[in-house]
C-alpha cells in the first residue's frame, strides 16, 4: 500500500484571500463546529438527512440501505458519511479531540454501508468520511472502509460496445438499475481515484476513466447543459434517452447535476492529468455561470417556471465553490485561474453570509437547499450534503491538504 499519487508534481498555487475573507470564513468554522457539538448528542445512532419545516433534523439510521420495494425506488440513507466529514472539519479547526472521538464512533455505524452492493452513493458515503478520516489521522482502519467501498463501486462498472459506465442505482441483476446512470456519478468517482493512489491498483482509475468518458459522450447537450439521467442500450452503449428524476423535466437544467458534473470532472482531471477533463469542466463551469445571470446560488432548476423558479439550492452553489476553487487552484492558465478562485470565493462569501442557518431553532448549516422538488422532499431546507460540500470549500479555503490529499498535477498543452 502507498499513499503517494503517481502523478508528476507542479507547484500548488496557494488561494490569496482577503483579511475580511480570512475573518468570514474562520468565525464561519466557529460556528460550524458549534452546531455540530450541540447536534451530535442529540442523534442517537441515527443521522442528519433533510431538515424539517421547524427547522429540525429528520434524521436516518445509516443502516438504511438503497434498494426497490415493487416499483418504487429508494436512496436509502446515502448522507450518513457527510456527517462524519463534518465532524472532522470542526475537529480540524477546533483541535478538540471529542469530535475526532465522535467521528470515529459515527463512522464504526457507517461501515456496514462498504458492503452494499445497490448504490453508486457508497462513493458519497465513504469519500466523505472514510477517506479524510485516514487523511487526518493515518489510521487505516479508515482506508479499509473506503477500499472496501471502492471494489462495490468498482464492480457497478457496466461494459457496452460504446465503453463502459457505472450503473447508479440498484441491484445490477435488475435491468432498471442496469441500464441507468446519473450525473451524480461523477462526484462519486473520487472514491475510485483514491483507491487507485492508495492500492496502486489501477483498475480503479480505469473503471472511473471509462465512466467520464462515456458521461461526457452521453449527458452533455448542446448547449453544455447536462441531463440528470441516461438510460443507455445494454449492447450498443447508445443513449436511448436522457430524463430526470430530481429536475424539473427530462430536458430541463438541474442546477445540482451541473455541478456535479463540474465537480466530478474537475476531480477527474486532476487525478489524471488529462487537459480534455479540465476543458470540459470549463464548459460546464461557463454554462452555470451564464444560468446564474448575476446571482450566487442557482436556482434549483435553471427552467422551472412560475413561483418554483423562485426556489434555490444552496447545496447545489456549495459544490460550485468547492469546485470551482479547485478548479482555480489546477488550471495551468494564471488569468483563467484567478478568475475562477474569485467566482468560487464568491459563491462562499455569499453562502456564508446570506444562507447560513444563525437561528438556533435551525439546525443544519446553510438553509434554502432543496434535495427533490419533485419529491417535496428537503424542499427550503437544510440538507446534509450541501453542508458537507459547504465545509470542503471552507477546508480548500482555510486549510489546503488537511482534509483531503491535494495531488498535484501536471497537464499537458491544451
Ligand atoms: N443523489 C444526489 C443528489 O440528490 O444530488
């Protein structure tokens, strides 16, 4: 086993940051950890999900796994490993140990999860915990989660004519789940990528390589907009059609799949030094840019219409800066960097300040996130994702390698 990336080293550009950004973001960790202290003698062994119209968890057991009951379909509990990662972002900005101690107990009730075999969520729910786990501490008694859970996403890896994919949800003997991917995939394979750096196997890397590349022949429109969902043909790999599930239709743009698939391509060029995943990473970035005419946090769908337009995703905007951060921190260009560091630290300075849940009877971290319109569920809400993806921007932000392993990449010329 190693750790180490097998990837040619490049300079890390350090994020310059504002005193008054420094200031916004530190006392923002202050109070991230406060909350969580409050709320994690409160869960038993259940976990955050969605916050409730009074401001409450509604929380799960993690031991909700994802599955069909006749027809209908369900995610199980896909965001217990969020929780974990936030307790370790306040144990890195705190110091505290009771929150190390309390994410180590959080993730012994997580584990079972590295053996399910019907989701392509076991990527969220490991890499947001097993992994800066053993980043964080070097214990492997984290990492053997994480690798168990990549040989279950691995093996999700279906092989067509036209290249192989991922299949997202379900049993893979079930043809519903078989023929199907989504674009939350792609934020997901960062399970794989590290796999293939810890074990030095690369048939992690293959498996995700493969699924970037026919997401990026499959999903993205014209425009660079992408669709939620594809259903392929089991033998050509063609699309027989792209829909939705969480959007607001099957041509619509779901703001939270952009980003995504901004995310998961950005993590698949830096895991790869490939140019072809940061240029498209770009062009996705620029269509949500262009969507948000103005604004920080995205509607949660780009085309929904009526008094729904007016509905936002504040998990979908912290993934944005997550990634965009990223992306500024790897682009070779020196101007395109900037550029993109200044919309990610935007984006953060806004969630920050206008979404972040001060009231005591909210819990959770930055409300107005919307997990399924269609669904009702999680609709004006805090959700659990959304305040992990928040607190990873804040870690890029405020302490670059400590929550992560930050490889180092080297592109080739454009
Ligand atoms: N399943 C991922 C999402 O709701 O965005």
């Amino acid at each position: 086993m190693n750790t180490a990336t097998s990837l040619p080293d490049q300079t890390i550009r350090s994020i310059q940051i504002t005193g008054a950004q420094r200031q916004l973001f530190n006392s923002t960790l202050d109070k991230v950890a406060q909350k969580t202290s409050q709320d994690e003698p409160t869960l038993g062994v259940e976990f955050p999900h969605v916050t409730a119209p009074d401001g409450a968890w509604v929380k799960m057991p993690a031991s909700l796994s994802a599955g069909y009951t006749g027809d209908a379909w369900s995610h199980g509990n896909w965001l217990c490993g969020f929780w974990v990662g936030v307790l370790l972002v306040s144990y890195l900005h705190t110091n505290n140990q009771k929150y190390l101690t309390w994410a180590r107990e959080r993730m012994r009730l997580v584990a079972q999860r590295a053996e399910d075999p019907n989701t392509h969520d076991i990527g969220f729910i490991f890499d947001s915990s097993a992994i800066p786990g053993y980043t964080i501490t070097g214990d492997r008694w984290y990492a053997d989660f994480a690798l168990a859970a990549a040989d279950k996403l691995r093996a999700r890896i279906i092989t067509t004519r036209g290249g192989a994919y991922l299949a997202s949800w379900g049993p893979l003997d079930d043809p519903r789940g078989r023929c199907s991917s989504a674009i939350d995939t792609m934020a997901n394979l960062s399970l794989l990528y590290w796999a293939a750096n810890y074990s030095n196997d690369q048939s992690y890397r293959l498996a995700a390589t493969a699924h970037a590349d026919m997401t990026a022949n499959a999903f993205i429109r014209a425009d660079d907009s992408t669709y939620h969902a594809v259903e392929y043909d089991l033998v050509s790999g063609e699309r027989k059609r792209g829909y939705t599930f969480q959007g607001a239709g099957d041509e619509s743009a779901w703001s939270r799949g952009q980003c995504w698939a901004i995310y998961g391509y950005i993590n698949s060029a830096r895991e790869t030094g490939q140019r072809k995943y940061l240029d498209l990473a770009e062009r996705l970035a620029h269509y949500y840019v262009k969507r948000l005419e103005g604004r920080q946090v995205p509607p949660w769908d780009f085309d929904a219409t009526g008094a729904d337009a007016g509905i936002k995703d504040t998990a979908a905007a912290a993934v944005a800066s997550s990634a965009l951060i990223e992306l500024g921190r790897l682009h070779p260009d020196p101007a395109a960097a900037a550029a993109w560091t200044e919309r990610g630290l935007a984006t953060l300075e806004a969630l920050c300040r206008d979404e972040f849940a001060n009231e005591a009877s909210h819990r959770g971290l930055l409300k107005n996130s919307c997990y399924s319109k269609p669904h009702n569920d999680g609709v004006r809400s805090a959700t659990m994702f959304g305040d992990f993806f928040f607190v990873e921007a804040l870690c890029r932000v405020m302490m670059p390698g400590k929550f992560r392993p930050q490889a180092k990449t080297r592109f080739d010329a454009a």
